[in-house]
C-alpha cells in the first residue's frame, strides 16, 4: 500500500508538486541553503514571476495595473506592502553604499551658509538615518490629499493607500537606478526628481481617471502639498529635537 505525502503546513494529501489547498510546494528533507537560494531565484528573477509582471504593469499603466488588482485579480500581481519593502530596502542598501555621491552632489547645490552647517549636517543625518520610517509616513500624508482633492473617484482611503504602496515601490526602482548611474555621472541627479515627480502624477492622473487639464492640475498640487507637509514634519521635528538634546 502506497502512503500518500501530506503537505506540513496543512495536512492536505499532495497529488502534485504543490498543495492544492493552500499552495506550499512540495518539499523532501531538511531545509537547505540550496533551497532557500533557488526559492529567491524563482520568485524574483524568472521571466514569468509575478514580481515581473507588477513590475512592467506599474511602469507602463500604474493607475489600470492597481485597479486591476482592487477589482480582484490578484494571483498574478506581487503583494502591495511586500513589493513596497522589497524596493525600499533595495533603496536604502544603495543609498548605504553610494548614497555619498548623491548627498555631496544635494549640498553643493545648496550652497549653504557656514552659520547652519552644523544644523544642516545634523539634518542630512536624521533624514539618512530614519529614511524607512519617513517614507512611511509621507504614504499617508499623499493618501490624505488625494482622497481630498478626489472626492468622486470610487476607491476608499485604504485602497489608495494600497495604490501608493505600489507606487511607492516604483519611486524606490527608480531612485535605486538613477543612484547607481549618478555614480557615473552626477548630472542624472539633476533628472532624479523630476522624474520620481513626473511619475507620481502621471500614475495619480491614471489611477483617478482624469487626463484632463484641471485633473494634472489636481495631480500635481497633491503631490506639491504632500511634499510641502512632509517637508515641514521633518524640519519641525529636527528643530525641536535640536533645541532640546542638542
């Protein structure tokens, strides 16, 4: 008599290399490093991944890809909150390393008085080290303007939370991009935000339906005031910070 292999996550007796019920592959033995490095492998870099696919979707059509995703057609598209911190953490594990470049390149720019050198490092400091959690907070700040200057459209706040989630993840590609080719050259720093800004709007104006004037007129004063106020957070709180501990 042939004993049937059950899967370990839910007991359900496997008929093929995956659980019909929930999905987890078929697996022999102890977990190896082998395994753990080909799992990665295929979820990320095989042509026909999902992750491959939200990618190209997010790029070429934002605002369709999320709504496709809202309406429920969810199999083929990558997680919104994972592919929000995959991004980002590939992000900031550039910035770590060639992150200098870039911020030399900001403070030349500035030509900044020697009177506030000490409280512009301080700055340029907090903001490289707290990046993970100011990028969560900037999320919820855009949601709130869009759901404000967007009454009409038929997504709720959490669903445009979600939407920025992947947008998000797209700004981080980007950026993680435009790091790596200002190492080559810094004149594509110049280009860097306009381009992370052309983006935002272009895939606010897909995601709300209105190609109009005063719709990318809407588009960009979100992401000018949401910028605005998040801007304000980190220097009000920086300067508290600074004139109390400081």
């Amino acid at each position: 008599m042939v004993t049937m292999e059950k899967c370990l996550n839910c007991n359900t007796e496997f008929t093929v290399n995956y659980c019909n019920n929930c999905g987890q592959k078929r697996t022999r033995g102890d977990l190896t490093i082998k395994m753990v490095f080909s799992d990665f492998i295929e979820s990320v870099f095989l042509f026909d991944s999902s992750l491959h696919k939200t990618l190209i979707g997010l790029l070429l059509k934002p605002g369709k890809t999320v709504q496709s995703f809202l309406e429920g057609k969810r199999k083929k598209y990558f997680p919104p909150f994972q592919f929000f911190l995959l991004f980002m953490t590939i992000y900031l594990l550039i910035l770590a390393f060639f992150g200098d470049t870039y911020f030399e390149y900001v403070e030349s720019g500035l030509q900044l008085e020697s009177d506030n050198i000490s409280e512009d490092i301080f700055l340029e400091n907090f903001v490289r080290k707290n990046l993970n959690i100011l990028y969560f907070i900037f999320v919820p700040i855009l949601a709130f303007f869009i759901n404000l200057f967007y009454k009409k459209i038929k997504f709720n706040y959490a669903e445009i939370l979600l939407f920025l989630l992947y947008v998000m993840g797209i700004m981080f590609f980007l950026s993680s991009i435009m790091l790596l080719l200002g190492q080559i050259n810094t004149i594509v720093f110049t280009v860097k935000s306009l381009i992370g800004l052309g983006y935002l709007i272009f895939a606010i104006v897909q995601f709300t339906n209105t190609s109009s004037f005063w719709g990318i007129t809407k588009a960009l004063l979100t992401v000018v005031l949401s910028y605005t106020i998040f801007a304000l957070i980190i220097l009000v709180f920086v300067s508290f910070y600074i004139e109390i501990f400081v």
